[in-house]
C-alpha cells in the first residue's frame, strides 16, 4: 500500500534470477504492469494508475539496472536473455 502522499513505497523479492525490486498497491484482481522501455517501477506507476482507478491492485517491477533492481551478468545485456 502507498503512503498517504500516493508515492509507492519499494520492496525487494529476492528470485532464482536475481533481484527484483518492485511495487504493488490495490486490493482487486492483481495485474502485472511492465512497460515498454527501459527503467525503474516510477515509469510504469505513472501507467498503472488507471488500473487502480478501476479497482485492480498492479505489481510494477523495475528492471535489471534500474533504480533498486541490480544488473547481474545474466541480464546484462539484451543477448543475455
């Protein structure tokens, strides 16, 4: 759940690939919310915000590299994957 200033509050899950830092807010059907770019959860919170609108809770992960997920040398690079 965000603070009550709306900004998402991050967590770590710690997986067989590595990291994942993320965010998550709303209590209905859970939608994973990744966007088409590179970057951290900020970019894909600001797209997510109609799914809360509309009574779903999303899950906003960042990518490898970005904000508090870390790049490791599987994911690297784009031939990595």
């Amino acid at each position: 759940m965000p603070p009550a200033d709306g900004s998402p509050t991050a967590t770590m899950i710690h997986t067989d690939r590595g990291d994942v830092q993320y965010v998550t807010a709303g209590s209905g059907e859970p939608v994973l919310v990744v966007h088409g770019s590179p970057g951290g959860f900020d970019a894909g919170w600001l797209m997510a915000q109609f799914l809360l609108d509309a009574g779903f809770q999303v899950i906003v992960p960042s990518r490898p590299g970005y904000l508090g997920t870390p790049l490791s040398e599987e994911t690297a690079s784009i031939d990595a994957q």
